[in-house]
C-alpha cells in the first residue's frame, strides 16, 4: 500500500511538472513582421494607471506536456478574448464554453509533420487566424490534429482576425517597449508575448520575481498580456499563461516592467474585424495638415470643386527649402497611404514608411510625417506639387498606386481616379470640412476615400 500511495505521488508530481513550452522566436522572422505605425507622443499621455481585460478571459488551461503554447495564447486567450469584449460577455464559465481551438494552430503540413512535439512561431498561427480563422473548441477539441473536415474549416471562417503587426523592433527602448504594450490594452485588446522562460518562471507565485541573467539558451514560450497596473509591484503587467490553475495565481501572474523589458522578446497586436454598421453610418473620419518648422499652428486648406474625391489646396504658398512636417489623423479602423509627386510626377511613398503597417486600427490615430523629431525639405522641383492620402477599408498593393501615379500623363490624379474608381467611396457619403483637408464618410459598400492636397511650390 505504501508502495503504490509513493508511486502515485510520483506519478502527480511528474503530472504536474509537466509544463510545455513550445515556442520558436526566429529573430529574422520577427524583424520581418510589419510593425505597428509610430503614433504620436500626445496618444501615449495620459494612459490610465491601471487597465484589466481579465474579466473577459477563459479558464486557464494546461497544455501539459504538448509543445503548442502558442495555441493556447493565440486562439484560446487572445481570440476568444477578442470576441468576448466585442460580444460584451461575461462570466469565465461561458466565456470557456465560447473558447477558440487552440489545436487548430498545429495541423501538420508538409514543412512539419509534428508541430504539437516541434513547436511553432507565432506568425504562422496569427497567419492561418488572418486567412483560415480558427473554429470553437467545442467544434474542434483535438489537441495534436491530423487533419481537419470541411465542416470544421467552413466554421473556422467565420472567425478570422482582420491583420496583426508587432509592437516594437526588438532592440527598441525598454520605455517604448512598456508604453506600447500599455497602449494596446488600453484600447481593449490583449497582446501576444514571445519570452524567454527561466527555471524560476515554473515557481511564480503572484508575481514572477527571476533572479536568473537572461540567455538564449532558455526555452522560447508564449503567453497572453491581460493587463496592467502601475501600482503593483513597481509597475507590472498580467499575464494568463497555458500551465494550468495550480500554476501561478490560478494561471496568471504579474510581469515588473523592468523584467519584462529583459525577458520578452516580441510583442503582437490584434486587429479584430470591426462589428458591421449600417450602410448608412460614419466609418470613416480623418485629416491631413500642415505645419511649418517656424509656426506652430496649420496651414489652412480650401476645398477645391471637383466631383470625383476630395480636393484641397494649400492657401500658403510653399518655397523651396521650406521645411514642414504633416499630422496624419484618422478616427477608427483604417489601412492609410500616403503618396507625395512632383511636377514631373516623381513620386515618394511618406506612409507607411518601409517595414512598418499601413493598418490604423484604435478609435483615434495621430501620425506625424515623417516623424516628430524629423521635418520634409522641399527640394528646388519647382511647380505644383501633390500629397495623395487614401484611406482604405482593406489592405491594398500601394505599389499598384504609385506605378499610376508614375506613367506619363498630363493628368496623374485623373488616372489615379479611374484606376480605383470601382472602389472609391461617393462624395455623397463625404461630409467635408471647407477649410481644412478633414473629412467624415459612410463608406457603404465602396472600400477607398481619396484625399488629394495640392501645394503651389516656388
């Protein structure tokens, strides 16, 4: 009897120290990742001291041994995370039973014939989520697939995510690093978390305390940021980890900020679908100005007469060696461009610049062009120079837009107008400002508003 009570205890404890990891941090990978748009500093002020998302968590599961944590932060926390805050629902226990199938992130394929023992990279499972979605547990509860039915693939449709991006480059600055994550919650999203775990990340308590230096050595793992608080030790944010409730505080635990500058080696943003609206409601509101590197208040703007999109012209006229910066603004989900030509239709992409997102996704996003520690110089092509600004409901191929914008034409803006035409949102639906390039549009069922600010440049 003895014998077997000692076998059994040994057989929990291997049990419960069964603590799978599974995450594969590729550096190229992640600098590859398009990242979230700089905002500007005024929306970083003024975040509240404390944001919790925990209300809207799942259980927390354990993944035992399985190599698939970045299942179970992905589809499990962050995507049902998602819909319950979209949904309004409440309580852990229904919020479970509405839980995403973390196995879904694992089914084999050729490059990886056992994903769940191998592990995998977080973009490829916010990859199939952006173009396969991913089905409830209820309706997919494998936890190593092998295949998947049709049925189960014509559910997971329906639950795509719209985009993802990263939230800093790795070697960003630890208070960019916190600010953008603090940023993200702040707007009711969860946020993936790729981290080194050392031994002492296994024992944490209420708050994981490592006294280990970091290394690459240690084992990648994935977890979900559920929030933060200031206030609590130094400052630290929430994580829900795939361990189980006898891990932790019942699966969670805190993050000081300062470890989780040491320790975390990426972070990813969600962006959801947005709930559908009448064809007839506001979802598209935005602007562009101007401000010289002298004067602290916007150049003003007409709108000019023309019935296919917006058209504005600078009231000031701009000289060579002029330096200006511009303040990108829009209210709600959009994917924005922004193109500048010349008289002899030389063209510059100013947004998004290389390697970052063209996605805007919070209810309000300020953009400074090309930054705010940086100014645009008007170089000595004198003539009538153009700023185009497209906001777009879907991403779109901005190298399409420029090679119009570049064939010989004695009217650029006219071919740029007919070649998204069938896309571009009626100037019936556009509630324009008169004296500043600022807009209000019910796109409907048109995905594009073309914006256009002429400059007379001498």
């Amino acid at each position: 009897m003895f014998r077997f009570y000692s076998l059994l205890l040994i057989f929990l404890s291997i049990v419960e120290a069964a603590k799978g990891q599974g995450l594969i941090f590729d550096s190229l990978e992640y600098q590859s990742t398009p990242l979230k748009a700089e905002l500007m500093n005024r929306d970083y002020s003024g975040l509240p001291k404390s944001v919790s998302l925990k209300a809207y968590c799942p259980s927390a599961n354990n993944q035992g041994d399985y190599g698939t944590c970045v299942g179970w932060a992905t589809a499990w926390a962050a995507r049902t995370m998602i819909e319950a805050i979209q949904n309004q629902w409440r309580g852990q226990e229904y919020i479970t039973k509405n839980s995403f199938a973390p196995g879904f992130c694992f089914l084999p394929s050729e490059q990886d014939t056992d994903p769940c023992k191998s592990g995998t990279i977080m973009t490829k499972a916010l990859n199939l989520l952006r173009e396969t979605g991913v089905p409830k547990y209820s309706d997919f509860s494998e936890v190593c697939p092998k295949n998947v039915t049709e049925d189960v693939l014509k559910k997971a449709q329906k639950n795509k995510i719209k985009d993802y991006t990263k939230l800093f480059a790795h070697d960003a600055p630890g208070f960019q690093k916190i600010q953008s994550i603090k940023k993200t919650l702040s707007q009711n999203l969860p946020v993936l978390v790729a981290l080194r775990t050392p031994p002492s990340f296994k024992e944490a308590g209420a708050c994981w305390l490592p006294d280990e230096v970091y290394s690459e050595n240690y084992t990648g793992h994935a977890v979900c940021v559920v929030g933060y608080d200031d206030a609590k030790w130094g400052g630290a944010f929430e994580i829900q980890n795939s361990w189980g409730e006898s891990w932790g505080e019942k699966g969670f635990t805190y993050v000081r900020y300062k470890d989780a500058v040491d320790w975390f080696l990426g972070a990813y943003e969600i962006t959801p679908y947005p709930k559908v609206l009448n064809p007839s409601d506001i979802n598209m509101e935005g602007s562009l100005s101007f401000i010289l590197a002298d004067g602290r208040e916007p150049l003003s703007a007409r709108k000019l007469p023309n019935s296919n999109f917006l058209h504005y012209k600078l009231d000031k006229t701009m000289y060579s060696g002029s330096r200006y910066r511009m303040h990108l603004a829009n209210k709600g989900q959009a994917y924005v461009y922004v193109f500048a030509t010349d008289e002899y239709n030389n063209v510059s992409l100013l947004f998004p610049s290389s390697g970052t997102s063209a996605i805007l996704p919070y209810t309000e996003n300020n953009v400074a062009l090309p930054s705010e520690r940086h100014w645009i110089q008007l170089d000595n092509t004198v003539g009538t120079d153009f700023v185009y600004v497209l906001y777009c409901k879907e991403s779109i191929d901005f190298t399409q837009v420029k090679r119009e914008l570049m064939k010989p034409s004695s009217n650029p803006r006219e071919r740029l107008n007919a070649f998204l035409q069938d896309k571009l949102i009626s100037p019936h639906s556009i509630i324009a400002e008169s004296h500043q390039a600022s807009f209000k549009a019910a796109s409907g069922q048109q995905s594009i508003l073309l914006m256009l600010i002429e400059m007379t440049h001498r």
